[in-house]
C-alpha cells in the first residue's frame, strides 16, 4: 500500500501515471490526497476524523472489512 500527498497544483496527466504506476507496474494499492485537503483541516477533530476515513478507504482496497 502507497500513501501518496501531493500539492495542490498536481496535473491530473501525473496523478493518472502515479496511480497507473502503483497499480499496473508495481501492483500495489495506493491512496491519494492533497496537501491543500490536509492543511485545510485545521482543527484537530477534524484531522483525526479524515485521517480515519483515509485508513478506512485503505483497508477498503486490500479487501479488510471496514467496520
């Protein structure tokens, strides 16, 4: 599994080749999220509750239950 944080200003061209990288090439699961959405949440609630949505779409993609 792949964490990928990328700036805000990514090309969609180079996320599409990262994510056919990790998924064609490497045959790995990966997950994507910008550093605009992790600055933005500015309390640490919210962090927290994003962060925890990320880890349940991870264990999502390697076929782990999510509840």
């Amino acid at each position: 599994m792949v964490m990928v944080l990328i700036g805000g200003n990514l090309k969609d061209s180079v996320y599409h080749e990262i994510k056919n990288l990790c998924t064609t090439k490497y045959k790995v699961c990966s997950q994507f999220t910008t550093v605009t959405k992790v600055a933005s949440l500015n309390r640490k609630n919210h962090l927290l509750s994003y962060a925890s949505s990320i880890i349940l779409q991870m264990n999502s993609k390697i076929g782990k239950p999510i509840w």
